[in-house]
C-alpha cells in the first residue's frame, strides 16, 4: 500500500471520526431531526431513543450507570462543570481543592477563577517522571478540602497518574474526586467503582468520535453527588446542563463509545506495537535523545521526546509532511515552553526541543518507518547547521 502524505501522528490533539461513527450520526442530520425534549411527537421519541442508547453506550464504557452521564460540549464544559459545579454547591462544607500543576487549562483556569472568588487551591508538584503519589494527596488535606482534580493520562507527556490509589484516599477522608480522563477513556479500562471515582470528563473528539460533544459522569450512590449548573435554562439533563442536546453529537460519542470497548485490548496492543517501533528507531539512530515523563508508565499512543540541540519549531518546519506537536506553546504571541514539561524540571533548551507524537487508530507500520526516517535526517541536517551541535 503506498504511503499517503502528511501523516496524521498528533491524536492528543484531536482524532478523526471513526467512519462507523459518521455513519452512526449520519441520519440524525436530516431526516431524524427531532429535539429530544419534544415529548409530544414521533420525532421527539425518536431523538430522545437515540440519546439514551447513547447515554448507555458511554455508561457501559466507563461501568456506570446511565442515570449518571450528563452530556456537556466538551472536557472544557464538563471540567468546569466539576470543578466550579462543586465548589459552588458545597462552599459551606470547605473551601479547600487539590489538583496538579501538569493538569489541563480546563481544570486549572477554573481553580484559579475560584481562588479570585476566596477559594484555596492547592497546586501538587510532580515528580521528575511527572506522576504523584497518593501521598502527596494524603498530605495536602485540609479540614476544608471538598474537591481533588487529578487527570488520568497527561495529554502532553502522555504519564498514567495511580488515579485508583488517590480515589481510594479520597474516599477515606469523604472528599469528592474528580478525573480529567480525556485522554485515557475509550484507550485503557475504565470503571468508575473500581477507580473510586466521583466526576469523570470526557470528549468525543479525542476517541473518533465528533468535536463539540462529550460528556461528564456524576456518581449517583456512595456518595450522591451533587452539582450547581453552570448553564441554566430547560432543565435538561436532570438539571444540571441545559440546552437543546446535541443528538447527533450524543449519537456519535455513543457510537464512539462502544467501537472503543470492542477492541479496546487488541488496539491498545497494536498502537503499543507501533510507539515502541517508533520509539526504538529513534532512540537507536538519533543520539541525545530524551524521553519526557515515565518511560512505561504512559498511555500505549504517546512519545514525547527532546532531540538535544535541536529547537523543535525548526524541526516541525523541516518536516512539513508529518503531523505532531511541539513542546513549545503559543500564548498570545510568544513562544513559551510548555508549563508540563517546566514542571518536570525540563531544562528551558530541552523544553524547546521537545515533540510530542500522538499515535492512533489509523496510523500504520509504514507511517511510523517513514517517520522514523524523516525526523534521523531532519534531526541530523539541523544539527549539522547548528553552532552549539558542533561545540558540544
Ligand atoms: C482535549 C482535552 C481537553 C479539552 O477537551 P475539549 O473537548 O476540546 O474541550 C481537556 N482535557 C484534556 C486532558 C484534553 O486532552
């Protein structure tokens, strides 16, 4: 099969639709139209039908019930939900919340909008491999702590946090735990009682699924959680999100959902297979190479490594037929290295070097041969031009 450029490796960003999952969706388009609040007509049935195959389609991915799904936009929404949702309904019990620093904006943005508003948030450092240790939860409680953040699988270094051993802490001390699991559900086994968890987000998007949909699980029994909405208006979604539901969004984050828990094992094994090819081809043909958060601890799909002495916008610009991210941001302008890699205690030089490959469904042995190849010559032709390469 000849290899079709540019190759798609940056599936932390976002990943295409599943064609089952277009399809899946296609209908509710056109001629399954209907608003799923309409309870007085075929067309609503119908599109109310379709949302709670749905809902049960994602609640049997994570072991949850259905009543416990609350379709959202997003991780973003469904992070703010959490966090602010908490905070806002339980304010007389504590205003203390523990998360990390390496978490996504979408959890952070919303602690720092709190502590505006007199909340304290307490940020964990993590360790040079990027994880915490239940431990570090444990110590930082306070008598006023109602909400711990903790995200399952870091979306730039890819790291798995021992998010079953913090729950286990949490629910010791009655404190509601909240996962970010955008990048692990669908990809690594999930269940809810067994990870002792409260609040999960997920999205759509980063499991074949479509943008602008996903979806937040709010346990229902030991204990009962509750959440002041963030959006209010019909009351739908038990209250807690109003707004006409998205159905052909739901339709697809269902669709999503089960295809990711039929091969969840045999794909989890073949795109481990295909970042340690790449990985090995790497690190045997390109020297100074440094691999960033846990070496095996990390989801099956991610490699972030910096090639020393190499800046990676350069890099990403010498190979334009390659699709991945690096480990530089833009913020309003600047170029800033990644507050993730920062807080692994990576160098500013490295930080700079760094590139993160996302692997996926769709990639292939040839893409990730053809890769390898490329970034040994691009990397090596840099450094030939490069004055601290020749020095060091
Ligand atoms: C992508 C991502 C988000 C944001 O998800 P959206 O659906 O794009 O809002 C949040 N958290 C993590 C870990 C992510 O990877």
């Amino acid at each position: 099969m000849a290899l079709k450029l540019p190759i798609y490796m940056d599936y932390h960003a976002t990943t295409p639709c599943d064609p089952r999952v277009f399809e899946a969706m296609s209908p509710y388009f056109t001629e399954k139209f209907g608003n799923a609040s309409s309870r007085s007509h075929q067309f609503g049935w119908d599109a109310e039908e379709a949302v709670e195959t749905a809902r049960k389609q994602v609640a049997d991915l994570l072991c949850a019930s259905s009543k416990e799904i609350v379709f959202t936009s997003g991780a973003t929404e469904s992070d703010n939900l959490a966090v602010k949702g908490i905070a806002e309904k339980y304010y007389e019990r504590g205003d203390h919340i523990i998360t990390v620093v390496t978490e996504h904006k979408a959890v952070l943005d919303p602690c720092k909008r709190l502590e505006k508003q007199g909340f304290k948030v307490t940020y964990l450092p993590v360790g040079s491999d990027g994880l915490i240790s239940p431990d570090d939860v444990k110590n930082a409680f306070t008598d006023k702590t109602i909400l711990v953040s903790v995200m399952m699988v870091n979306n730039e270094i890819g790291v798995i946090q021992p998010i079953e051993e913090i729950g286990r802490v949490c629910k010791e001390r009655e404190v509601f735990f909240h996962t970010d699991a955008t990048q692990g559900v669908g990809k690594l086994p999930f269940d809810v009682n067994k990870m002792n968890v409260d609040l999960v987000s997920l999205t759509a998007h980063k499991m074949y699924g479509p943008k602008g949909v996903g979806a937040l699980y709010v346990r229902r029994k030991d204990p009962r959680v509750a959440l002041a909405p963030m959006i209010d208006g019909g009351g739908q979604e038990r209250g807690m999100r109003s707004g006409t539901l998205n159905v052909t969004g739901i339709v697809g984050l269902g669709k999503a959902a089960e295809v990711a828990r039929a091969d969840i094992e045999s794909e989890h094994e073949r795109i481990f297979a295909l970042r340690e090819k790449l990985r090995r081809g790497i690190m045997d043909r390109v020297a100074d190479v440094y691999i960033n958060g846990h070496e095996t601890k990390r989801a099956a799909g991610n490699l972030n490594v910096s090639f020393a002495h190499v800046e990676g916008e350069s890099l990403l610009m010498g190979i334009n037929d390659i699709a991945v991210s690096s480990g530089a941001a833009c913020s309003s302008a600047s170029i800033e290295p990644s507050y993730v890699l920062k807080a692994l205690g990576v160098s500013e030089e490295l930080a700079y070097s760094s590139i993160r490959f996302g692997l996926g469904r769709f990639n292939t042995e040839e893409e990730v041969a053809y890769t390898i190849d490329r970034f040994t010559e691009t990397v090596a032709r840099l450094r030939e031009l490069s004055p601290i390469w020749e020095t060091a």
